[in-house]
C-alpha cells in the first residue's frame, strides 16, 4: 500500500462548482498534515496545513479524519485560476521525511 | 521573509557528464533542507534531507550525493549522470521536522 494515496483526476469542473479531494495515509503515526498546489512545470506551493479540527482559509476547507487516516480538500466557487495539480501531504510520524502524493489535477472550465 | 533560490533552471547534459546543482536559502537559519526529484507525471522523490551543516541523509541508493558546506547552502552532485536521472530537481526547506516545507524554483534536467 502506498503512504499516501491520491485519487488522481482529472477533475474538470465548471466556474463556480465546489469540488472535493480526498487522500488516504498508511502510518497512523503522521502528526503533519498539508495540501499543495502545483501548477504546471513549476514547484509546489504551500496551500494550507490541515489541523485536526479543520481549518478554512478563503474558499478552501481542510478536514483531517485520523480514525480513517484521511484528509480532504473541499474548493468552494471554484475559479479558472484553481486549476492546478493539488499534492496530499503527510509527515513520516519520525524523522524528517514526508510522503507526497502523486497529485489530483484540477481543471476549471469556464 | 525568507527566500529560496536555484540553479540553473534548466539543464541538458550528457550521459556519464558531472551534475552539481545549487540551493541557498535566505532568511532564516539552521533550517531543514531537503533535495527531491520530481519524474515527469510522477509524485515527488525524497533524495536527500539535512538538518545542519555536514549532516546528510540519504533516502534512496543512487549516483547522486549531497553537501551542506554552509548552513544555508546545500549542493546536490553526480560524478557520471545516467539518463534516468532526468527529471525536475526541487530543493526545499522547513523551520523543524514537522512543519511545511518551502520550494525553490527547481531545476529541470534532461540527460541526453
């Protein structure tokens, strides 16, 4: 089983939808949770940490359910600019590794 | 703020040619740093990590090998590059273990 495994779309969804992202992880030790952003040839970009009550920033909503080792994504009125590759991040529980996701793609229809 | 660059952007060397790719971060001290690979419509690849200078961690057996000379500098090499090591090089760093990593611009290497 993979560490951290990520439905990987695509997702192509019209202005203005709500669309959601969930990603499972194996070691039930990860204490580190995050989502990224990648757009196309470039490096990912810090979105936002997951915490365990869950946490909004904007349009986005990130839940973590540690009883099912999973995290979500939620994108509220979404935009032609959320287009992007969206990377599940989870910390190894020791040391200093993280394991990333393979990414969902995102495509924001106009 | 801090800030954290790369070099080159991009790449084109030859099969069995030396690599040597350049990390600096600016703006804090003694971070995590961290050198991943990224393969085309592939996830990322932890290669190497680093918490302090001369102290490297290798996460995968492989041709290529990592320094810190300086806290804030951490250089990735290769003595006789392999056509599979092409890909996007991503150096990264964190404030401590646990926390977010930041990305540099990466460098995109193509091995020919």
């Amino acid at each position: 089983r993979k560490e951290v495994e990520q439905d990987p779309g695509p997702f192509n969804v019209p202005e203005g939808a709500t669309v959601a992202f969930n990603c499972t992880y194996s070691n039930s030790a990860s204490q580190s949770f995050f989502w990224y952003r990648q757009d196309c040839r470039k490096e990912p970009k810090l979105l936002m940490s997951v915490y365990s009550s869950g946490n909004e920033d904007g349009r986005f909503t990130a839940q973590l359910n540690r009883a099912s080792q999973y995290i979500s994504l939620l994108i509220r009125d979404s935009k032609l600019s959320d287009s992007a590759t969206y990377l599940c991040v989870v910390n190894k529980g020791t040391g200093n590794q993280f394991y990333f996701g393979t990414g969902t793609s995102l495509t924001v229809i106009p | 703020s801090q800030t954290i660059h790369q070099w080159p952007a991009t790449l084109v060397q030859p099969v069995g040619s030396p690599l040597s790719l350049e990390c600096t971060v600016e703006g804090t001290s003694n971070p995590n740093l961290y050198w991943y690979r990224q393969a085309a419509g592939r996830g990322l690849q932890l290669l190497f990590y680093s918490v302090g200078i001369g102290q490297i961690s290798s996460e995968v057996p492989q041709n290529l090998s990592a320094s810190r000379p300086q806290d804030r500098q951490f250089i990735l090499s290769s003595k006789k590059l392999l056509l599979s090591d092409s890909g996007f090089y991503l150096c990264a760093w964190s404030v401590q273990s646990y926390n977010e990593q930041f990305f540099g611009p990466g460098t995109r290497l193509t091995v020919l």
